[in-house]
C-alpha cells in the first residue's frame, strides 16, 4: 500500500493548527503528518505535538516556501499532501485530493474553495496569477493561488525547490503542467481564515502581487528551456 505524508508549514497558528491536524489524522489513508513550525512565536509547536503531529522546529522564519521544503524533504509518502494550518475540520476533505492520485488518476490535485463568506480584494492577486499560468502553459485554472494539493513523489523533482514567499502555489503549477503531468482542480467544502477590506487586507495582497509577480519573472527564464505542456482537468 502506498503511503500518504501530509506537510503543514504553521506560522503563529496555535489557536487552530491541533484541530487541523487532528482533522487531517482521521484520513485513513494518512500514515505520516509532519508541521513545520516557521520559528512561531506562540504555541504552535506544542499544540501541533499534541495533537499526533511530528514537528520541524525552524530556527529563523523562512517563509511558506522555505517551510514547505524542509517538511517535504522529510517526507517518506509516495503522496505529499500540502495544507495551511489554518483550515481546522474542513482538512478532513482533503480526502478527496488524495484518492485520485492514489489511483494514478492525476498526478497533482488541487482544492478550489467555495466563494468567501466576506469581500476581500478585487481579485488582482488572483487575476494575475491565472494570466500567469495561462501565458506559460495555456491551462485555465479556477484555483491559481490554493495551497491544498496532493502530489504523486514523482512530481517533487520537477517542482523543488518551491519558490519563496506568495509564489509558491504558482510556481507549482506552472513547473508541473510544463513538465506534462496531468493537474487536477476538486471543488471541496475547505475554508480557512480570510482577509477583509482593511489595511492589513491590503497589504496582505499588495505582498502577494509582488511576490506573484516577481515568481512569473523567475518562471519567464525558466520558460526559455524547452518543456512540455500540461492540463487541467475539474
């Protein structure tokens, strides 16, 4: 039976990372759960041990890219499931992201989440973020910016390492449909914190558009070598 690793990077995510976990250990299909707690400065650690998790304890903030590299290096599953700490019971659905890769039916799924309960931004982020990968790979996508994922081990080499900052999820995409491996989009019931309309909204998504933008830069250099185009599927 092939196993599945699940990889939770948790910054300052004391309040909700255990019941994440928690959820996320009642998949059956589940045999190792790592969090890489990013130098938190709350109780993030401790809540994730207590709930069954096995800790990455990062010694300086590195970031979700920095984090994720470090949990998936230590992986051992044949499946690597990424999920943000954030997403308390609904990461039980991320059941649902695994099955089809299990099954060789993908080979890199991705969560598309239900519209959000409050206006945040104008959908610039997100906007930019599927031109992006439309422009490298021809894909449409409906979920450029999910951080929930499965990937078959054989993607890793094609994707590592995830690029720092907000470009993470781009990133991803965009290295693994250029390589030809077959994307997934899954509507699941997942929700986890959003941000509204204030000033530390905005400035949330202006560092994501920056960080966004400056990975498609990175992305263009990388798109002079030859590669191979993916799709995807929903």
């Amino acid at each position: 039976m092939k196993a599945v690793t699940v990889v939770i990077p948790a910054y300052n995510e004391a309040a909700r990372v255990a019941v994440t976990v928690a959820a996320a250990r009642r998949i059956p299909e589940v045999t190792e759960l790592i969090v890489v707690d990013d130098a938190s400065t709350d109780g993030t650690a401790q809540a994730a041990e207590a709930a069954g998790a096995k800790v990455i304890r990062l010694p300086r903030n590195s970031g979700k890219g920095g984090a994720l590299n470090q949990g998936v290096a230590a992986a051992a599953g044949d499946v690597v499931v990424l999920l943000d700490a954030d997403l308390g019971e609904t990461a039980a659905a991320a059941r649902a992201l695994i099955l089809p890769v299990l099954h060789d039916e993908a080979d890199m799924t991705v969560a598309h989440f239900p519209p959000p309960n409050k206006k945040g931004g104008f959908g610039l982020v997100r906007g930019l973020a599927r031109f992006g990968i439309r422009y490298f790979t021809g894909l449409e996508v409906q979920a450029p910016l999910s951080g929930q994922r499965a990937l078959s081990r054989k993607v890793l080499p094609a994707v590592l390492p995830f690029a720092s900052g907000y470009g993470v999820e781009v990133a991803l995409t965009v290295r693994a449909a250029r390589e030809g491996y077959r994307v997934r989009e899954i509507s699941l019931p997942m929700h986890h914190r959003e941000t509204g309309r204030d000033l530390s909204g905005f400035l949330h998504r202006g560092r994501q558009f920056r960080d966004v933008l400056l990975t498609l830069g990175r992305l263009f250099w990388e798109s002079r070598r030859p590669g191979r185009l993916g799709r995807v599927t929903g």
